[in-house]
C-alpha cells in the first residue's frame, strides 16, 4: 500500500492551492479583480507544483494529452492580465476542465462520502446525472 507523506513542503504547497483558490473565488466575487484573479492563478499553479513537485507538474501540464488545457490555462492567464478579466477567466475555466477531466470521477467518490453531500447525491436525480456520466471523459 503507499503511504502518503506529508512534509513541509506539501502542506506548504497544499496551503498555496488553498490561498489560490481562495484569491480567485475572491476575484470573481469582486466583479473579476484582475489583480486578485492573476494572484489566485499564481498561487495556484505554485501550490500544485510544490505539493506533487515540479517534476510531475512538468510531465502533467506537458503530457500530449493534455495539450489543449495547458494552452487554454496559458492563454486565459495572458488574457487575464491584459486586462479582459471575464473573457480570461472562461478560457482558463475551459482548460482547468480540460486539464482535470480526469479527476472527476475521483472527485466524485469523494464527495459521495462526504456526510451532507453523500445524501444529496444520492438523491434520484442527482445520482442519475452521476450514473450517466460515469466512465465518460470530456471530449477534447
């Protein structure tokens, strides 16, 4: 079985993910703040590298698969700094979906044993929608 190590840098990384996400609900809550989003994007992207390192974040925003993401992460960011906050953040929501497609079904189990959740997703309808689309990817 492995074991998942928790040391500094995780969990200072893990905080960063937290912090990037935070500044980025942030920003959509203040009418697209461009600053807190650019913030939100680069704490975000720095979190992941330093909780997985920066070797497995290169071969994950590199692999070929994931291609069509990472340049829609890319140009959504560019967009966002160049002043085009709402028009950036649907690019970047595109290639965030694009990159983690393939987290859904893990996100999912996840949430399902979460206690107020679980319950509300094992509703017929939402349960439902779930079964439908499991062990379906986004098309690319």
């Amino acid at each position: 079985m492995v074991s998942f190590e928790m040391n500094d840098r995780k969990k200072i990384g893990l905080g960063l993910t937290g912090f990037g996400v935070f500044f980025s609900f942030l920003g959509i809550i203040f009418f697209f703040d461009k600053g807190l989003l650019a913030m939100g994007n680069i704490l975000f992207v720095s979190g992941v590298s330093l909780t997985i390192g920066l070797k497995s974040t290169m071969q994950f925003f590199m692999k070929r698969s994931n291609f069509k993401g990472t340049i829609s992460f890319g140009i959504g960011f560019f967009i966002l700094i160049m002043g085009w906050p709402i028009l950036g953040m649907i690019v970047e929501a595109y290639g965030f979906i694009v990159l983690f497609s393939g987290f859904w079904p893990t996100l999912s189990v996840f949430i399902q044993k979460v206690p107020v959740l679980g319950w509300l997703i094992q509703q017929p309808f939402v349960r439902s929608v779930f079964d439908r689309n499991r062990g379906k990817r986004v098309p690319v």
